[in-house]
C-alpha cells in the first residue's frame, strides 16, 4: 500500500510497526478472533487514526502476506538468474527461504493459517504469488535435472518435498534456538539433495561449492535488498 500523499516520513515508519504489532496479535489470537479495538489498544491509536494507517483489517491481512511473500519472490528470482549450477542456487535459494521464516516467525504464522480469511480477489492475488515462487523451485529442480546433477523426477513433486521440508519449520524453529538458519539449511538440503541425486553425481560438494561462490560474489541477493518489479 502506497504512501498517501502529504504524508512525511514518520508515516511508513509508523504504518510497518501497526503491520508488525497486528501480525503478533493475529498469530496469537487467529485473524477472526482479533478486533480492531485490540489492535488500536496495542498500538495506542483510536479507530479512525488506525484506519488512517492501514485502510481496513483487511488490508492488515493483505500486508502481512505481502510481507512475507513479494521480497521472497523477488529474491528467489534473482537467485534463480545466478550464474552457478543449479544445486547451488537451490542451497541459496533453501537458506533465504529459512531466514525469512525465522525473522518473521509471526507473519508466516498468520500467512499459513489466515488466507483464506481474505477475499476472493486478495486471495487469488496470494495464491499467485504462491504459484510463483513455486515455479521458481520447480524450474531449479528441473535445470539441475537437466545438468545431470538429480535423477528424473517428477518437479513438482519434487518441488512439495522440497517446500515442505522447509515450511514446516515455523512450528517448532525458535530464532535463538539451537540450530541457525544456515545449519538447518545445510541440512535440509543434504537430506534432499542425497534422495534427489542422479548416479554418479556426490551432493556431498554442494556446501564447499556454495561458500566459494559466497567468497566470490559478497553481493548475493538478499531479502529486503531485491525489489518487486512494479504491477
């Protein structure tokens, strides 16, 4: 949602903190069970100052997805484009996707569990970006198909494995917790990578191979970095 006009700098400041302070409430609670007299006592406002920021709880809603959703998206299109093989564009991919869950821990809570508290046209919106991202993991699957480093497979399939091994981790994942992001990734992807490997290709380079390329290119893409070309 766009800045309204004449309004200074403090206003998305402000705006992203009501987001924030919505998405803790939602997870908490559940986007039903939520009023908007909670959300204006928690973030000291009156009705019409908080609508003034945020439109409608609605809109809440669609910001707390977008919040999740369109830098992931852009982020994994620019890992996608890296020219370095597949696999490792997938580890890359797997860690960013990791490290947006756990810095958003209440965010993703309310985008698995409320989207279909939105409307029809939000929704299908969400869905899209969904089947976006989706498409950017399947197409790696299938390049690293191609490149002869996974067996044939079905990447769609392929793609759920992948994703679902990785989305789940809000449910038990704690940002101070005993494994960071960059572990639980290196083993996600060994697990993976091992059951998709085709014969002859040892999966087993893939960290050495990932943090060369780190070393080499300190300018990697990621989240918040990359933006969403304009609609």
């Amino acid at each position: 949602m766009p800045r309204p006009p004449g309004h200074g700098s403090a206003f998305e400041p402000r705006r992203r903190e009501i987001i924030d302070t919505a998405a803790e409430l939602f997870a908490r609670r559940g986007y039903a069970a939520t009023g908007i007299t909670e959300i204006c006592e928690a973030v000291g406002l009156a009705r019409g100052a908080l609508y003034y920021y945020i439109g409608s709880k609605e809109q809440l809603l669609v910001e707390i997805q977008s919040a999740v959703l369109v830098p992931l998206l852009a982020t994994a299109n620019a890992v996608a484009e890296l020219d370095v093989r597949p696999v490792v564009r997938l580890r890359l991919l797997s860690e960013l996707l990791l490290e947006q869950i756990v810095q958003r821990l209440d965010h993703i809570w309310v985008y698995e569990h409320d989207y279909r508290q939105l409307s029809a046209e939000n929704q299908a919106t969400l869905v899209a970006q969904r089947h976006a991202f989706e498409d950017v993991v399947a197409q790696l699957l299938a390049a690293a198909v191609e490149a002869g480093e996974f067996r044939e497979m079905d990447v769609r399939l392929g793609m759920l494995q992948f994703l679902n091994m990785h989305n789940h981790t809000y449910q038990w994942v704690r940002p101070t917790g005993r494994w960071d992001v960059a572990h639980l990734s290196q083993q996600y992807c060994a697990t993976l990578f091992r059951g998709f490997a085709a014969a002859g290709y040892d999966p087993s380079t893939v960290e050495e191979e990932t943090a060369r390329y780190r070393a080499a290119h300190p300018d990697l893409p990621r989240l918040g970095a990359v933006t969403a070309a304009p609609a």
